[in-house]
C-alpha cells in the first residue's frame, strides 16, 4: 500500500485555515517552500491537519537524516525529561554535553587531539568556528567562497552568497570578508574540460590571495566539500586538496562546514571522508540532532583551547535534551549499517536522475553526492539560462501530488532531495515516481 494517501487536496480547508492565521501572525519575510501543515510524522512519512498522508523529500532541509521522530531519540528525551531540562555548562558540568564531546572527537577526521563546542545551531557554529579561528591567530581576515551559505546571523550572513534572497536590504555587513570563486563544473568555460577546469579554479585561487587579500592576514579559510544551498556542488577534491595546502603553508585555519553536507547524508558522516581531506575545525548541525536545536564546532584542541577561559560558550549551548538527542542520532548514523544504506539510497537517485537527464530536456544538470541529490532546470538545454519558473511549477504540482520538496542553487532554480534515510524502498520508488511525473507534465506545459 502507497504511503501518499490524499483525502482533501493539498491544502486541505483546515490547512487553509492555519496558513490565513500563520499569514496574521508571522512575518511576511518567513517564506515558505509548501502549503503543507503537520499533524504528525514518522521516518519519512508526514501526515497533515486534513489527515492526508504525505512522503518528506526536503527532510528539514537536510536535519532529518534519520527521520522523523527516531524511536531511540524520543526514548531518551523522555527519560532526560525525568532528570532535568536545563543547567547551563558556564554553571555546572552535565554528562550529557561531555559524552557528546567525545564522541564527535573520536568521529572528526585527523590524527591529532580534539576538542568540541556545542551551541545551538549552524550560525552559531560557524561564529564560533571563526571567532576562535580569530583569536588563535590573532589575524582579521575570512576567506569564503562564491555559493556559500553559513546562515543568517551578521557575520554568516556576510559570509553567505545569493545576495537578492538572504542580504539584500540589511547590509552594511561585516568587514574583512573575502569571496572568492568557488568550482562549478556545470557552468565552467565550454573550451574546457573538468581537469582543465579544476587546474583553472585553482589558478585563480592562487591570484586571488594575493589581487584581494594577503595570505599573511587570514584566519580562516570556510567552504562547504559540498555546496547546499549554492546547489549541491561537490567540491573537487584537488581543489579542496589545494586549500589544504596554502592553508598549511600561510598558517590559516581551515574550517569545513558540514552542517547541510555531513552526518550521513553523502555516505561517510563527515563529507570530507570521500575527499581525504583533513580540515582545523568542523561546523555541524541540522541533522546531527534530529530536529532538536543543536551543533558543534569539533577543532584540533590547540585551536579549540586557545580563546581564554569564558571567551566561548552561552546560555542554552549544549542543552540536555539537545545532548541526549544527538548522542542517540549520532550513534545510529555512525553505524556501518546506516552508512550502507546511505550509500545505496544514493547509488539509487543518481541512478534515477541520470536516466531523467537524457529523457526530459528541462533537465540540465543531476549532480551531488551519494544521497545528497539535486536536478537543475533550465531552458533549451542551456546551462545559462536557468528556470526558476518551471521549478517552482514542478514543486507545487509534487506538492499536490503529496511529496515534500524544496528548491535550491544560486539562481533558485534547482530542486533538492534530502529524504530521510531511514526511508524504504517503496516510498522511495513512490517520491520517485510522483517527481518524475511532475516534470513529464511541466516538461509538457513547456513545449505547448
């Protein structure tokens, strides 16, 4: 039996109802991807407040890796509940936060002693990662790149791309920010294959440290090994392989940020496995938590140390129920078994996707890595003429149909899949299938 079920359409007339109240009562500026309210939900299943039955490819925007509600995390949130809901680490010690430290230091990649920050979500982390990235070197400068996204407070809003959707309007933003090029092989130079292009971004990597910024006034230098809202771009490995080593060279901090990209999502839990690549310090988030609000900075332990006593921390930073969630949903993902299944969801898509490229011509692109996904549209097989337009089209009409969905890339024109990966085989072929007919019909309103 399909797990899509619809009794009313999408929305329903109880929906309707909240959507006019969330319009009263919510800012404006809060968009939304869908017209869906939740009721309930499951692993990958989501119920709405008309009782229609729906399949979750956004997952959150990346934080449901291990579905909705994992038994194992709601069981130790209600034992946590029992003992105490808050304490503060700058008050007293609580096992929880010390236990989840440890873990994430024995996870993070590189043969050297780590140490772990907890705040409560990927803009914190990030302004940790680079505040401490600061202090250890006593140096201004960050260096990101061209893409990116690192969040909505003041310093990662200065580091994030995409300026009409998320700046415009609420500059002035931070100083001694530097953007420079970031790989995206779809769009490179026709005259030039991918080696050619890879040897090409580095090259200007090199004249771009020394045209914008001197090497001698970084701290840090931030990417993401795989792009997530610039459009699921994985980042080749020579490339990242070249920032390692100019980072080494110049003794700049080199800081990975694996809050969409990592636990899980790609196969391995830090994306940065597949690269080989070791950075200074981690940013993590979303998905590690299951929903609950929580994320980490994972450093080499000289980095980590070197702000002075009460120079890091909060409030709710490691909160307890966020802990005991994390630990729960970390040690599922960091399973062989979890990890396995990962792998295949994704050998999977990019099969599925790859057949959908040579079969529909509003396809231009399927790229991403293992069960991190992603189609972008464009008009007349162009790579420079995106489609924003008939992707939204696509989503509403999915939407309808009862799947979960959300755009992505720098020109909004891509539609990202992020399923929770304790999805089944059957409701993947049915989100699957719900997709493909959406594009078979927006591919045909297109050609009228």
């Amino acid at each position: 039996m399909n797990t899509i079920q619809l009794r009313t359409e999408v929305p329903g007339p109880v929906s309707r109802q909240w959507l006019e109240r969330r319009r009263q009562a919510l800012p404006t500026g809060l968009a939304r991807s869908t017209d869906v309210v939740i009721a309930w939900a499951e692993g990958a299943h989501v119920r709405d407040v008309d009782g229609n039955d729906l399949l979750d490819f956004a997952g959150g925007i990346g934080m449901l890796n291990a579905g909705h509600r994992p038994p194992a995390v709601v069981e130790a949130l209600k034992k946590q509940l029992d003992q105490y809901l808050h304490v503060c680490t700058l008050v007293a010690t609580i096992p929880p936060y010390v236990e989840l430290a440890e873990l994430l230091n024995s996870l993070a990649p590189g043969n050297f002693p780590k140490k772990t920050l907890l705040a409560n979500s990927g803009s914190e982390a990030v302004e940790n990662a680079v505040n401490i990235a600061r202090y250890y070197t006593r140096r201004p400068a960050v260096v990101c790149f061209e893409g990116a996204y690192h969040g909505r407070t003041l310093l990662t809003l200065s580091l994030t791309s995409k300026y009409g959707l998320f700046k415009k309007g609420f500059g002035p933003f931070c100083p001694d920010i530097y953007r420079l090029e970031a790989p995206y092989p779809y769009r490179r130079p026709a005259c030039m294959d991918q080696e050619e292009y890879i040897d090409y971004c580095c090259r200007r990597l090199e004249e771009q440290l020394v045209a914008q910024v001197d090497p001698a006034a970084v701290a840090a230098i931030i990417i993401e090994p795989v792009q997530g809202e610039g459009g699921f771009i994985p980042m080749p490995t020579r490339f990242l392989q070249r920032l390692r080593e100019l980072a080494t060279a110049h003794g700049i901090v080199l800081i990975f940020d694996e809050i969409q990209c990592g636990a899980g999502r790609t196969g391995k839990f830090f994306a940065c496995e597949h690269s080989g690549v070791i950075p200074d310090m981690i940013c993590m988030a979303k998905s590690i938590g299951s929903g609950l609000p929580i994320s980490a900075v994972v450093g080499k332990a000289e980095i980590m140390d070197s702000p002075h006593p009460g120079g890091v921390g909060g409030t709710y930073g490691g909160s307890p129920l966020a802990c005991v969630a994390a630990l729960e949903t970390i040690r599922q993902i960091a399973s062989p078994t979890f990890l396995q299944r990962a792998q295949q969801i994704g050998a999977h898509l990019q099969q599925t996707l790859s057949t959908w490229k040579n079969r529909y011509r509003i396809i231009g692109d399927v790229r991403g890595l293992g069960a991190m996904q992603l189609i972008e549209f464009v008009r007349d097989g162009d790579p420079l003429k995106p489609d924003p337009e008939i992707t939204l089209s696509i989503i509403r009409d999915a939407v309808a149909h009862g799947l979960l969905l959300i755009r992505a890339g720098l020109y909004s024109s891509c539609i990202r899949l992020l399923p929770p990966l304790v999805i089944s085989d059957d409701q993947l072929h049915e989100g699957l299938a719900v997709l493909e007919a959406a594009i078979a019909r927006a591919e045909k309103q297109h050609d009228k």
